[in-house]
C-alpha cells in the first residue's frame, strides 16, 4: 500500500477590484512539508479579468503572480526564497487586502502529490 501524506492547499485569486471583494480563481499552490514539496501554477484569464475591471493591470499582475512563483521555487525571489518551505506557504497564504489573494488553506491526504494537485486544479482554477 502507497504511504499517504499529509499536504496542504489554496487556491490563488485575483481581485480586481478589491471594493467589490468579487475574486477569480487563477492558480493553486500546494505544500507538503514531509517531501518537501511545494508547487505553483497559475493561468490569467485576462479577458474574465477585464470584465470585472476593464483598466486592470494585467502586468502587474503577472509580475506579481512570477514572484509568487520564484519564492516556491526558492530562487530569485527576494528574501522571502530563502525561507524553508513552510514559510515559503504562510507568507505567500497569509491574509491580505490586495489583488491577489489566497483562500484559506485546507488539507488532505494524498499517495501521489502531483495528481492531486493536477486534479485539484482543475476543478479550482479551470
């Protein structure tokens, strides 16, 4: 029998007007601290986006998201890289008031990392 492990998720989300507080999910990170494993991806519905807010900074907004993506992959991402890779997680998770978000992270368990975070981000994110 396969060994489950533990791992944690959230969905990645952009705001694009933070007033309104109406999010789309765009990407998923997922962490498991036992493999030492932690992933990202993420896609940009500009055209969604754009109906929500039509001057919104799609840019910005994948510089941000590159950022995000370099901090998990511990490299080139500032400070914040060098952390292990739980706190690599709890800062990108953590609660802010912004045009990327997070939800709350949830948990599972899982024999094989990569298909449940292929088969959660489908039915998340697309």
């Amino acid at each position: 029998m396969h060994e489950k492990h533990l791992y944690e998720y959230a969905v990645i989300r952009v705001v694009p007007r933070v007033e309104r507080e109406e999010f789309i999910n765009i990407g998923l990170m997922l962490f498991c601290k036992r493999q030492k494993y932690l992933r990202i991806q993420y896609q940009i519905p500009e055209t969604k986006i754009s109906l929500f807010c039509p001057d919104f900074d799609v840019e910005q907004l994948r510089h941000n998201l590159e950022s995000f993506s370099k901090i998990c992959q511990g490299k080139n991402g500032g400070p914040i890289a060098h952390f292990e890779l739980a706190e690599r997680f709890r800062w990108i998770t953590a609660v802010k008031s912004s045009s990327i978000q997070t939800s709350r992270p949830h948990t599972g368990l899982t024999s094989d990392l990569d298909v449940t975070f292929e088969k959660l981000y489908i039915e998340l994110v697309l």
